[in-house]
C-alpha cells in the first residue's frame, strides 16, 4: 500500500527487527489510507465482501479496479479511492479503518511489503519468501518504540493466515519473471480474474455449466468447494493453472469431448 520510491531495498527476514507503532493517537493517524495502490488477493475479497454482505460480483463492481499487469498480461483487482482530489481510501473515517478486522493482507503488513522469488535447489526449484521496509515521511509509526520482529508483526496482524490461503495463488505471479511465457488471450484473462476474485460467479459456472462432465472433480471436493470459499479459491488455482497450462491440474472426463465448446478448452 504504498509509493515504489518509499521501498527500501534491504531485504528482510523473520527475524529483522524493527521499531512501530501505529495507534489512534498518532498525529499521521489514517493519513496512510488514500492515494495508494493496494493489490487485492482472492482472500481479501472473500474477507471484505462478507464483511459487506455483498456479492464478489457487486464489491468488485464497487470497490475495485481492474488492472492489467504489462509484464504477465494477468488481470488484477485494485482497490478503488475515492475519484475525487483527497482520493481517500472508501473505508477510512477519522476513527480510522471501518472494516479493519477485514482489511487487505497489504494493509496488514505495512509499513513491511512481502515478496516471492523462485530459487535454485539441490531438490529442485523453491520459492523463498522475503520481506522489506516500506519508509514514508508522512508514517510517524517508526519513531515509537514498540520493538517486533517480521515474524511477530506478521503474527499480530494476522497476515500469516492471509498468506497461508493466498501462498499458491501468489505463486503464479512468479509466472510473470518468465520471458517465454505467452500473453494470456482475453478469454483466459477473464477466467483468470473470474477464478481469483469473482468466486461467486466461479461458483455458479461450476455448478451451473457443464463444467462437471468436463473435468474429473472427486465428490469431496465437489461438496467442499459447493459452500467453502477458501476451498473455492485453491480450486481457482487449480484451475488457472489448468488454462494456463503450468501443470496438469485438472484431469479431463473420458468423454470430455462431448461437453466441450468446439472453439475452445471451456465447459459449454
Ligand atoms: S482498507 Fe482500511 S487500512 Fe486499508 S487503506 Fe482502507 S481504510 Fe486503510
Ligand atoms: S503510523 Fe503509519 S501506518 Fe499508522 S496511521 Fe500513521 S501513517 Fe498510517
């Protein structure tokens, strides 16, 4: 949730420490919360349109942006300011953040940003998470002198939840570091951001396409992804990859064919 030039470019650990408070009384109290750019995972829709009591559908169309990635050509949900000059965050009062037991994982993890990188093993490629300060002159929350570790912050502001539902997902934004990869065409953009941020729409495709003659789905899942968001979400994943063909994600039914649109690999 912040500026690219506030980023300091130490990477962290779980174990950096680092001084922050961020309290009622502070005097730069929700100066934070507007023009920013906060980046949305699937869990933080699913998180705030309950919240709202809203639909996937009707909170994006509300709340959010989409936005392009140039490099992965992945579509992604923005949280929307408000379109006038302060360009406030919607859920900021002068009480502070109104859906703050909701709010996004960014929001959580500021002033520490998280990133992924893919390395070399001796068992093959892993991923390593890592960590950074993000440092702006308007935030006072550093000059305090409650003292954390990265681990504890994460802990306390219950991100590693976040991150624990969101880690496969944010997983194929490694994709994007990859120069053979091929742009994803509009109709696999759309079901990129269906299967991320849309899961209620995903949902009624599921279940009310021909998905299920299509793909080999085990009743178990079936019934889970039926009425569990978090199961839905790492379905999408599945999914997503499934079209973007990283791996054989989903298995296809032998008589797939027969249910398959004849101008692309979707369910009728
Ligand atoms: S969601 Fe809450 S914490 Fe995040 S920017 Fe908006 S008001 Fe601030
Ligand atoms: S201390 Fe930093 S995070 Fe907290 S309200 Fe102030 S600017 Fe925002």
């Amino acid at each position: 949730m912040s500026k690219m030039d506030a980023v300091i470019p130490t990477k962290l650990s779980l174990e950096s420490k680092f001084r922050f408070r961020c309290h009622k009384g502070i005097k730069c109290f929700t100066s934070c919360c507007k023009d920013i750019e906060i980046l949305l995972t699937p869990y933080d829709v699913v998180r705030l349109k309950k919240r709202l009591n809203m639909s996937s559908d009707d909170f994006l169309g509300r709340y959010t942006r989409m936005k392009t990635d140039e490099k992965s050509s992945h579509p992604y949900a923005y949280l929307r300011m408000n379109d006038d000059e302060e360009k406030k965050c919607p859920f900021v009062t002068e009480d502070g953040c109104t859906v703050y037991t909701d709010r996004p994982a960014n929001c959580r993890y500021y002033p520490i940003g998280q990133g992924t990188i893919k390395k070399e093993g001796k068992e093959g490629p892993f991923q390593q998470e890592f960590y950074f300060f993000i440092k702006e002159p308007h935030c006072y929350g550093y000059h305090e002198k409650k003292q954390w570790t990265v681990d504890a912050w994460r802990k306390d502001q219950e991100v590693d939840l976040y991150d624990g539902i969101n880690r496969e997902w944010k997983a194929i934004q490694l994709r994007r570091n990859l120069p053979s990869e091929p742009e994803l065409d509009p109709r696999k953009q759309i079901q990129f951001y269906m299967a991320s941020y849309n899961l209620d729409k995903f949902r009624d495709f599921i279940f009310g396409s021909e998905f299920l003659n299509v793909f080999d789905i085990d009743d178990e899942t079936v019934e889970k992804i039926r009425t569990d968001d978090v199961e839905l979400i790492q379905f999408g994943v599945k999914y997503i990859k499934y079209l973007m063909m990283l791996e054989e994600s989903l298995k296809l039914k032998k008589d797939a064919e027969k249910y398959r649109k004849k101008d692309n690999d979707g369910p009728e």
